[in-house]
C-alpha cells in the first residue's frame, strides 16, 4: 500500500460523530474503494457516515475528491476549507450540492456540474479565490444566495437561456455560453 492512503471496502460503516477522525491521517490524500479502485477522499466518508468530519490535518492535503457513484447530494459543508483541493469529480445522480459545500476550498480551480443537479444551495462556493471555471447544466434551477462570493476570478460556463445564465448577470459573474 503507498504512504498516505487509506483502504477500505467501506464496511463498518455506521460510525459516531468524532472530532478524531482517521487515526494518522497526517498525510492522507485519497481513500481507495476496493470494490471499485475508484480513488475517494477522507470527506466521502459522509456519504456513508452520518455526521462523520473530517480531521483538520486531513482537510489540509486532500487534493483530489472523486464523489461516489450513487451519492445524491452533497451535503451542506462537506468539504468545507479543505484548502489543497484542486479538483472534485460529481457524479451524475447527484441532484444538491449543498449550503457551503466547498466553502473556502482556496485551491479549487474549475468544477464542472453534472447534467440531473437542480439545485445549488447558498455559499456553496463561497470564497474559493482560485475558482476560474464552473460548468452548470440547464438542469440547475434553483441557485441559493451568494453561491460564488468572493470567487473575483469565475466565468459560468451555461447553456444560453439557462438559469444559470440569469444567476451570472444578475450577480456580475463573467458568462460564457456552452452546450
């Protein structure tokens, strides 16, 4: 097994809130899934752990999230200042990306939102300073308020029309139309 990573099948998965976390996680940057090798982050425990957080140290090297297959939502800030962060993957069946989500994620630098998510709730990209890019489908209807505060360097990439069209000019967000 390579230094900083964690492996796990996901079983055992009903653990209680703790501030502790995985024990030496100092260095963890991704968990591999064993079921599928696809390479997750520390934080999507949550998706299978209800009220599980993140260590502090651990939000500090993630740089990499890939979201499950199968997650719906994610949840109100889930990946909140986990400051290395430069890419997240969404799978499609994703629907909520929610309140604060990746509040001051400040390495992020482009997201792109999968078709079927409808709504993005307030903060949820709230002062990611190196957000450039974000792709968001036509699907997104409902966006929260202040979704990209303090994200000086952001174009929404949108379908022509789109809500997420609208939510850009009326917030003084560069736009650039997509298919």
């Amino acid at each position: 097994m390579r230094m900083g990573v964690w492996s796990s099948g996901f079983s055992n998965i009903n653990r209680k809130r703790t501030r502790k976390g995985f024990g030496p996680a100092k260095n963890l940057k991704s968990v591999i899934n064993n079921k599928t090798g696809e390479a997750h982050c520390c934080a999507c425990f949550a998706f299978y752990t209800k009220g599980y957080e993140m260590k502090d140290n651990c939000k500090q090297n993630v740089t990499s999230v890939v979201i499950p297959e199968g997650a719906t939502e994610i949840r109100a800030y889930e990946f909140e200042e986990c400051t290395a962060l430069t890419s997240v993957g969404i799978p499609e069946g994703v629907k909520k990306i929610g309140q604060g989500a990746f509040r001051s994620c400040t390495a992020l630098t482009s997201v792109a939102i999968p078709e079927g998510v409808t709504t993005i709730e307030s903060v949820a990209f709230w002062e990611c300073r190196e957000l450039t890019s974000v792709t968001i489908p036509a699907s997104v209807t409902e966006f929260g308020k202040n979704v990209f505060m303090d994200c000086s360097k952001l174009t929404i990439r949108a379908p022509k029309g789109s809500k997420a069209e609208e939510y850009a000019m009326e917030n003084h967000i560069f736009f650039e139309e997509c298919e």
